[in-house]
C-alpha cells in the first residue's frame, strides 16, 4: 500500500474524539437541556479546548435538539468599548465591516448572522462560541448582555465561552468575584474544566470505561481510524503492518510509555501531571506510527529509545515546563 498520501501524513492529520470531547459534549447538553445561558470552558494551554470547540460544532449527535454553532474569538483591545467588543467578534466570525462603523452596527452584524445560523440550522437556539475568553473584562460581559437580551423570545442565544485558565497570573475566573448579578447569573454560573488524557478512569466513570483516556485515545489508531475506505486498514495496521498481524497494538505499550514519561518528568523535576496534554500526545502517536513503525519493515514493538524519541519530538517536556511554571 501507498502511504504517502495517507491522512496521516498530510499537514492537518484528522482530530480524534476522546473522551475529553464527550464529557464537554455532556456539560454543553446538560447546560442547554436545563435552559442555562451559557457555560465556560476552561482548561490550561495546550490541553484541546479549541479542538474540543470545532467538533462540537462539527458533530451532531450530542446534541438535545436542532442547534445553531457559530465560532469567534476574543480581541485585546486598548479600550474595551461596546464597539471594539463587537467589532472583535464579528471579525472572528469573518464578517466584512467598514472600519468606521459603531458598536451598534457592529452589534447588528452579530445579531443578523445569529439569525441566518439559525435559519440554516432549522434552529430556535444558536450557540455562539468565544475563543480566548479570558480576555474579555466586566465591561465586555456587560455589552454582551445587549446581545443576550434581543435574543430572549422565540430565538435563543447561548454562550460558550472557551477560557485558557493560566493565561493571566490572577487566572481566568478571577471576574467571577467582581460580577454583578445581572453578569454573574448569565456568565459565570456553569463550568466545564477541559483536560487531556486522563491517566486514571474517573470515579464516575468506572462502569462505562474499560481504560484510561490515553489508551483509549490509542485504540482509536489501532480499532476505529481506518484509510482508503472505512474497511480498511487501521491507522496503526497500515504503518505497522507486520506487528499488527502477530498481536501488536500501540494500546498495549500505554504503560510503557508513562514509566518513560515519568522517568523524564523526574528527572527534569517537574510532576508527573495527571493528564497528557493533547499537543504532545497528537506528534507523539505521529512520530511512533509513521517515523517509527513506518520507517522499519521489521517493527514489532516500541522499544525505551522509541518512546523516549516519540516524547523528545512530541515537546512533551517543553508543553509541561510551560504548564507548571518552569523558564529553563
């Protein structure tokens, strides 16, 4: 078989789901279910939130009924004014605007393209998502009350705000104590922390996960990703072929791989965290499937040097001195 043109060698490889993804479907459903108006989102860099977003918008099943899903992202402007706000956010829906125009003409493209997104949708609700949340301050939530408000009737809106909960040293929540109630009540009421890949089976789920996030992240490789067509080979068959054949699965060295990891978390003194952030796991799974298995007809199993290399190119120390605070 060809793999040069294999999806995992193309520039944007596919996002998997993991479960990450479905407890935040959940939060998103249960949220809308029960008629709240918005959810935060909040996580640490790097751990998927962003692409958590982009399949919620892309998937339907999670969904409790027909629903609207626009996404936008936050500015940092000089001066938070009505009109910077909403220009910020109608430029991140890619929405043409004249530079002169006001808050409120600003204000109407925002509302006009909630009612098309709904129309398309066949929708009453409409979630408009907020990247990079964390940047926006009191007067921000309380312009974004206007927006709220002229949706009240037979059109929903509902907000989810995706918050990066260590890009300020005073964390992203830190509003919540400065709220009104009238901010506080639509804003900062419902929450959702993001992780990466669990390295132990939450309590919760106990009875519906048979293992942790990370292996089962992998098996997605090895079960359910498959190429040319939906019959094919998996991902880690097609790159593996010979050791997919006689048993091997990347699932099966998940313990492995977190001896290697907390190897190097020890020895760079950092803590061995209780998730594996999604931008190093991704190159990781890259480098061992293809430049790895891919490179060596004879492959049976990932060796120590593999996985020490995998983590090397993957940044996994880079993304974790970043996440507890080291500057090395």
């Amino acid at each position: 078989m060809d793999l040069r043109d294999h999806p995992m060698r193309r520039e944007h490889r596919p996002n998997i789901l993991i479960r990450p993804n479905y407890r935040l479907a959940l939060a998103v459903a249960t949220a809308l279910e029960f008629g709240r108006p918005s959810l935060r989102e909040i996580g640490h860099a790097r751990t998927g939130k962003s692409t958590a977003n982009e399949l919620l918008a892309e998937l339907r099943g999670w969904r409790p009924f027909n629903i609207g899903f626009l996404r936008t992202i936050a500015g940092n402007p000089d001066r938070h004014t009505e009109s910077a706000l909403f220009r910020d956010l109608a430029l991140g829906l890619k929405l043409r605007q004249p530079k002169s125009s006001t808050g409120t003409e600003a204000l109407l493209r925002m509302a006009n393209a909630i009612e098309e997104e709904a129309g398309r949708a066949n929708a009453s609700t409409v979630i408009l998502s907020i990247d990079n949340a964390e940047l926006l301050q009191i007067e921000d939530y309380n312009h974004l009350v206007r927006l709220h408000t002229m949706f009240a009737g037979e059109l929903r809106l509902f907000f989810l705000f995706i918050c990066q909960i260590d890009a300020r040293p005073e964390g992203s929540e830190a509003l919540a104590a400065l709220a009104p109630p009238h901010i506080k009540g639509r804003f900062f009421v419902d929450r959702h922390y993001v992780t990466g890949l669990l390295w132990s089976i939450p309590e919760s789920e106990q009875t519906e996960q048979d293992a942790n996030d990370v292996a089962l992240a992998m098996r997605v490789y090895d079960r359910d990703l498959r190429w040319p067509e939906d019959d094919g080979p998996t991902y880690t068959e097609a790159f593996a072929p010979k050791a997919y054949a006689e048993g091997w699965r990347l699932e099966q060295q998940v313990d492995d791989i977190r001896r290697e990891i907390e190897a190097m978390c020890a020895t760079d003194n950092l803590m061995f965290m209780p998730d594996w952030l999604m931008a190093s796991f991704e190159p990781f799974v890259y480098y061992v499937l293809v430049r790895v298995a891919g490179s060596d007809s004879n492959f049976s199993k990932l060796s120590k040097d593999h996985i020490k290399a995998g983590l090397r190119a993957s940044a996994f120390i880079e993304f974790e001195r970043a996440r507890q605070g080291f500057k090395r």
